[in-house]
C-alpha cells in the first residue's frame, strides 16, 4: 500500500508539456551550420546560438511597420525575461542589398544595443530561414525602394541551439500582424522551463 501511494505521488509530480498558442517541437530541431555577419562586421554561426535561449525575427531596416513594432515588442519581453533567463535577441535582415553593415548597426542600437543584427547574401540566408521555419521573399525589381514580404513569428531556439518553439503573430482587421508581447512572454516562460537543459 506504501508503495503504491509512493508510485501515485511520484507519477503526479511529473511536469506536464506546456499548453500554449505556440508551435512547439516536442524534439527540437537542429540547424545546420551557417555563416553570417553581425551589425560590427563580426563573423556569426551556431556557436552563437548555444548555452542561452534565443530569439529570432525576420526583417529589414527599410520595413514601414512590422518590423519596428516587433523589435520595440521584443525589446520589452526581452527586459522582463532577463531577470530570469539568458536571452539573445536576433534581427535577421533579408534585403542585403540594402542593409548593410552599418546600417543594421544604426538601426538595431535604436532598440537594444545588445541585440544581434545579422544579415549574409541570400545563399546564406535562405537555407538558415527556411530551418528556422520561417519565409522571405523579394520582388526582383530595379527601384531604389522596394518592400520585402517576410514572415511575422519570432522563432525561439534552445540552448542546445535548436529550434524549440515558433510564436505566431496576431492578425486583427486593419491591424498589421504582430506578436502579443504578453503571451510571448509568458509562454516564452512555460517553455523554457519545461525543456531546459
């Protein structure tokens, strides 16, 4: 009787995978090596991705609204979580035609001077967004402006440097599709704790 209480006790105190709006990969998926630059000319791989959770968000410095309202987004759940939790905030620019180095520098230090602008050729950048699950797409034009559809989740990778988790935007009418920087927040959280290393 003793032991099955004990077996009843031990079973109930198992976590239970968290129950959130975001795609979560039960196993993570890993992301093959790649190469890019960050906003100081610095080299960038899979080694900046390890030993701290991450997040990561498709843009350009040219970017009207999406990409403004998310980077002040994630600015605002990046404080609130840095108490807790190592985070590294990615800006991952897709128009390298436009966005260069210094540009990304200019452009991320109005946010977060920690954060990583991160940007490569388009043979660099298209296999790293696509195994992030994520999606960009440049009209190939010759004007001098121009706008580049991109997707609007923000992408969280675990410390093992793997892809965890994808937090999808909210679409509300006449709205531009963001993130809910409250429910990021809080399921960023649910999730960490359930899989950390």
């Amino acid at each position: 009787m003793v032991c099955l209480s004990l077996i009843i006790i031990g079973c109930g105190s198992e976590k239970s995978a968290p129950d959130v709006s975001a795609l979560v990969y039960e196993k993570a998926k890993p992301i093959s090596p790649f190469l890019l630059t960050d906003q100081h000319g610095n080299p960038v791989d899979n080694s900046q991705l390890k030993g701290h959770w991450n997040l990561l968000f498709l843009g350009y410095t040219s970017c009207p609204d999406i990409c403004p309202m998310t980077l002040a987004k994630l600015t605002s759940v990046q404080k609130q979580l840095s108490n807790d939790y190592d985070v590294q905030v990615w800006f991952v620019a897709v128009d390298p035609k436009r966005d260069t180095t210094a540009k990304r520098k200019a452009y991320i230090d109005y946010f977060n001077t920690d954060f990583l602008a991160v940007s490569g050729s388009h043979k660099q950048l298209f296999p790293f967004v696509r195994e992030l699950g994520l999606i960009y797409a440049i009209n190939d034009s010759d004007e001098q402006e121009y706008a580049v559809d991109h997707s609007a989740s923000v992408v969280m990778v675990d410390q093992a440097g793997a892809v965890r988790a994808i937090f999808k935007p909210e679409f509300k009418q006449g709205s531009v599709p963001l993130i809910n920087a409250k429910t990021l927040t809080q399921e960023f959280k649910e999730i960490a704790d359930y899989y950390a290393l």
